[in-house]
C-alpha cells in the first residue's frame, strides 16, 4: 500500500494534517494504534480557545512555589521521581515564563491562534459537525475582587489582537447561570471561543472527513516504522498490511519522543497529565455555558456525557501510575460551586498534555532525518491549534509559503 505521506498519530494534530496535507492533493494513510481521537484529544476541556493568545506560563510568584511545594494545590501538582529527571525543561520552562520572554513567546503563539477559530470552522462545516458545538464562548470565574479586577485589565488588552469579551459582575453571574452556588465578585465571558460537546467526536467527525475524501485509516504501531532501502518508509498495520510512502509525519502527541528519538531526534517534552470524570446534572440546575474556576484552575463544562470536569496539570510522565487526589480535591471544591450530581463514569479519565520549555508547539521538518516531519507539543491548546497546524505544515511540505511564519515552531530550535 503506498501513499505519498503517512501520518503517525491520530488525535486532532494528526487529523488536522492528514485533511491538509490531502487537501494539496497528496495520497495520505493515516495511522494509530486506536480509532482517531481516543487520547488526549478525547478527554480534554472542548474549547476551541480563539482567546487564548499567550500560551500558560509557570507561575513565577513565591507564594505559588512555596504553596506548590505540598503538592496539595489542586491547579498543579507533580509526581517527584519525574520532576526529578525534569528539572531541566522545568527550569527552562520558568526562565521563559519571566514577563519578557513570556510576552515575545506570546507574540509568536498568537499567530498561530488567531487562525484557529477559522480553521476548525471551515472543517466543521466540510464535516458537517456543526451539530457539536455545545455553545459560542465561556466564563472565567473569579471569587476576589482583585483578581477580577486584573482579568479585566488582561481582557481589555486582548482587545487589540481582535479577542473580544464582556465584562460580568457577580450580579450578572447569578443572572447568567443561576445553579452556580458561592459569591463571585465577577467573571471574564470570552466571546470568541467554541465549546464542543464531545471533542473526541469532533476528531472522529474531521477522520471521517479524511476518508470521504479518499484517505485510509489504519490501526497499527508507529514504533514499526522504519527506513526502505529507497530512503522511503515503512510501517506495519495491525491487519498484516504495510504502508510505504516518501514521507511521514510523526504526530504522536506525548509519545511522540518515544519514535524520533530512535531516529536520532529529541526534544524536551514536559508531559502534564490532566483527569476528568463526568456527572450527572441536577434535576432543574443546567449549566449554560463551560466555566473555568479561574482560582483553582479546574474546568466544568457541559458535555454529551454530563458535565465533565477537567483538572489542572500533573507533572508525570504519561505511564507513571495514575493517583486520584487532584481530582478528588477539584471535585470538593466544584462541588460547592456547580450542580453536580453523582459521578457518572466508572473511572476517571487520564491524558497527558504535550508541553515544551518555551510554551510553542513544534512542527516541521525533523532535522537530519529526511523524509521525516513533526507536529506535537501543543501543551494546553493542542485541540484548538490542530487544523492550523495541519494547514501550515502541508504548505512546508509542499515547498509553499506557510501564512504564517513558522521558523518560531521550528523543530531545530532545541540544538
Ligand atoms: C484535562 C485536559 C484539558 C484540555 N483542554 C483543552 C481545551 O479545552 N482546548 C484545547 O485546545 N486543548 C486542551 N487540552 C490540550 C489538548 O487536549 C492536547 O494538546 C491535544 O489533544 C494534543 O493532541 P495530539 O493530536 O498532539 O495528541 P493526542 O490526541 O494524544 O494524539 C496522539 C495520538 O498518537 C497515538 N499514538 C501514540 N503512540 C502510538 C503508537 N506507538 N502507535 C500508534 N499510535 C500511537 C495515540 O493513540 C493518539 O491517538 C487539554 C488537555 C487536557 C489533558
């Protein structure tokens, strides 16, 4: 079975670059060891995060390290054995969190969300996957006054790079979503981003798109890749067939390290596992609209499968064993604040977000392994920057001008 590309790793990265790179008319394959968007694309919050211009820099304030240090925040909370073998990318991580660095990393970062409202919107039409877009927008929740009064600030700059939102008092709130509980000084409601109901649904939606227009899925392992004696590559599928094309893409999302670096490439992937459990919604109490608890960095939103809450980041490598105290304490808290009902998935979900030192997700031409292209490292935005990224690494590989600039997402950078 020879393709012109074979693409690694089915999950919204994947997908997106499958679409794009057919869409240039390249005969693609399409390769995971499960069916399309079962891992981290399945599991994450389902906003298409049109706002989210600066990428999630490390806290950098005392309080937050000292407060860290317990392990008992409920925003972030790390395994010590892995932090250990990661203090390096970690202390890379923190030197680019620093507000200069941050802020020209945020520029780059910028031009790749711009476009990924627009990109996801013309696949979802192409789809026809409208039907998964559980609602325009989301609220970021404050309980202090100060802390509100600096997301407005934050808001109000946003303006500028065309991210718009409104203003909501703890009045407007109660009005807005009258089952939330407590006192709130206040939320952001970002009006740009989409919330999907499913986003492992909208990754199948976007395969199933890829195959209409004449591409083919397969189940396999990507560690079976290897080089042909013609400089091409090949991959093992698990019904006993080979793919052969000239080129691949690796998209592997957090184990993409675990295939290049057998070819001699490695970056400092920092893995940042999330959990999530559904809940049944209380009788007469719906949520309206996906909210962030801005002060303890969980999510809760609206989902096919009952309000599905999303926690902040463990630092731990993607197989360490799974521990239950993140999301137990997120629980605690959401519980006095949203309706939730009983837990409805038998057990949590666990996935891992692909972070990288400077924030920036990595795509590109692997150096010094021809024939080889990558596209991982999407940390907290990986679903929203999908199609974007599929779009500008098929205008690489087609020897086009990519609209945007793409030497900061360059995979070389890391030397
Ligand atoms: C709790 C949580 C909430 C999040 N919320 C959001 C959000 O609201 N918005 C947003 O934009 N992002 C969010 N993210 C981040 C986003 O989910 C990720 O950045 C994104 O899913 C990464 O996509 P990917 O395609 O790179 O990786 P994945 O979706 O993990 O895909 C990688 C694929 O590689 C396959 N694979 C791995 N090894 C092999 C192998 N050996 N052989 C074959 N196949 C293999 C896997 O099966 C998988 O399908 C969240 C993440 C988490 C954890």
């Amino acid at each position: 079975m020879t393709h012109d590309i074979i693409v690694l790793g089915a999950g919204m990265v994947g997908v997106g670059c499958a679409l794009h790179l057919q869409a240039r008319g390249q005969s693609v394959a399409l390769l995971d060891r499960r069916a399309p968007g079962l891992e981290t694309s399945y599991g994450n919050a389902g906003i298409i995060q049109r706002e989210a211009i600066a990428p999630y820099a490390l806290p950098r304030e005392p309080g937050f390290l000292l407060s860290g240090a317990g392990n008992r925040r409920i925003d972030v909370r790390y395994r010590a054995a892995d932090v250990a073998r990661l203090l390096g990318p970690l202390w890379a991580y923190y030197r680019n969190s620093a507000p200069a660095p941050h802020a020209r990393i945020s520029r780059e970062y910028e031009t790749l969300i711009a476009h990924s409202l627009e990109t996801h919107q013309q696949l979802m039409h192409d789809a026809g996957a409208n039907d998964l877009v559980a609602g325009q927008g989301y609220l970021m929740l404050y309980r202090g006054e100060r802390a509100l009064q600096g997301a407005f600030q934050d808001a109000d700059a946003r303006v500028q790079s065309g991210v718009q939102h409104t203003k909501l008092t703890g009045a407007d709130v109660a009005r807005e979503e009258p089952a939330l509980t407590g006192a709130f000084a206040g939320a952001v409601r970002w009006t740009d981003p989409v919330a999907i109901r499913s986003p492992g649904d909208l990754v199948q939606a976007y395969a199933r798109l890829f195959e209409q227009r004449g591409g083919s899925v397969h189940l396999g392992d990507a560690m079976t890749l290897r080089r042909t004696e013609a400089g091409g590559w090949q991959v093992d599928t698990t019904g006993g067939a080979t793919l052969e094309a000239k080129q691949v893409v690796v998209a592997l999302g957090p184990w993409t390290m675990q295939l290049t670096s057998r070819f001699g490439y490695s970056a400092p992937v920092i893995p940042k596992r999330g959990y999530h459990m559904h809940y049944a919604p209380l009788p007469g109490k719906p949520l309206n609209s996906t909210v962030i608890d801005a002060e303890y960095g969980y999510v809760v939103a609206p989902m096919k499968d009952g309000l599905r809450l999303t926690t902040g980041a463990e630092l731990a490598r993607p197989d360490a064993p799974r521990t239950s105290g993140q999301l137990d304490a997120a629980e605690r808290i959401a519980r006095q604040t949203f309706p939730l009902g009983e837990r409805v998935d038998p057990e949590p979900w666990m996935g891992t977000r692909p972070c990288m030192p400077d924030m920036k997700p990595v795509f590109g031409a692997v150096p010094d392994v021809p024939g080889m292209w990558c596209a991982f490292g999407h940390g907290h935005q990986g679903f929203t920057l999908g199609p974007i990224t599929g779009e500008l690494l098929a205008a690489m590989m087609a020897g086009a001008t990519p609209r945007v600039d793409v030497g900061p997402f360059s995979p070389g950078r890391f030397g």
